[in-house]
C-alpha cells in the first residue's frame, strides 16, 4: 500500500488543541484547507516539545539571516486562533515521529508528522536499521500529515500549541505533580507531616 500524506500548503489553519476535560484530555494536530481537515492525535509531551522547538527554530532562522528572514519575533496578534478544533475530529492516525524543517528558499517552516508504527525486530542494530528504512521510504511508508507554514502561523502555532499545554490541571506546589479535582495523593507528605 502507498504511503498517504497529507499535505497543506499552505493550511487556511494549523493548530493544536484537545477533546476532554483536564486529566483527560486527548491532544490533537487538525490542519485544514480548502474544506478538507485532518486531524492526527498525539501526546501531550509531543505537543510542547513541537511547539518549544518551533520558537527554537524560528529564533534560529532570525538569528542566521540577520532578522531578515519574514519571522516575527513573536506571535502575531492578528493570526492568534483561540477557535475550538473543527468538528467532528475525527483521528487519521496517532503520531509517532515529527520532524522539523526551515525552507529557506520559500521561507516556510515544514512540519511533518508520521503515524506510529510498530517494529518486530530482534536487536538494537535490527531496530535502528528498520527505523531508518521507514523514514526513507517515501513511497510505502506510514501515513504522515506535512504542513508547510508562514513564520507568522508557526509563531502564532507554537504560542497556541504552549497554551493548550499549559491549561491542564495545575500543579501540586509541593511535587508538582497535576492536581486532580477529587483531590490529589502527593507522594511528598507520604502520609506524614512534620511539626513546625
């Protein structure tokens, strides 16, 4: 079977966002365009390193080139998007690998996004032998989302993403540790409390 990519280039929009009330919450990718949405489900980990690397590789870029490449040094407040996920979400795939990429002849940020796949292999060389073929494999490889974006959307996609992220359950101030609203078992007091 080919490899299905979906491709946005570029997406009318690229966010990050979620279904389900904290402490349960499943974190998606959704780009749109031209009345097709994709949606790719991924973990709430995978969503904050994406967004911290994309303001890292942004910086980067404006770094290089002397601030002269179309990068906002923040997020812009006319491309913000608060809006909820376009309904229904429906999953594509659950992430497994991203990638990273800057463009410079187009001056786009590439972001790529592969679907998780097992693989039954017997070793450590075994694995990152077949690792390597997947990733090279560009026409029977795993479904992947690639999404090419402006650095305007990438910066408003990182500042989004991050907030996503952040409103979740706060943490305990003593092990920092999500706070659940039944109430919350912290493994500093361990039952014991000292006397002042």
């Amino acid at each position: 079977m080919s490899r299905q990519v979906f491709l946005y280039d570029p997406p009318e929009r690229f966010v990050a966002g979620t279904v389900g009330l904290p402490g349960r919450r499943t974190f998606f990718l959704q780009a749109s365009a031209g009345g097709r949405v994709t949606s790719v489900a991924l973990e709430k980990t995978q969503v904050a390193a994406l967004a911290e690397r994309m303001d890292e590789l942004l910086d980067e870029v404006v770094r290089r080139t002397g601030g002269n490449a179309p990068v906002p040094a923040v997020a812009p407040a006319d491309v913000a998007d608060t809006a909820p996920l376009d309904a229904p979400v429906e999953e594509e795939f659950r992430v497994g690998t991203m990638a990273l990429a800057w463009d410079g002849e187009d001056q786009r940020l590439i972001v790529e996004a592969q679907a998780l796949v097992e693989l039954d292999v017997d070793s450590e060389e075994d694995l990152a032998e077949a690792e390597e073929r997947l990733l090279q494999d560009e026409e029977n490889g795993p479904p992947m989302l690639r999404v090419r974006l402006t650095g305007a959307q990438a910066r408003a996609f990182a500042k989004r993403a991050l907030d996503v992220v952040n409103a979740g359950r706060p943490p305990c101030p003593l092990c920092s540790l999500p706070l659940d609203p039944e109430g919350h078992v912290c493994p500093r007091q361990n039952g014991y409390r000292r006397g002042a």
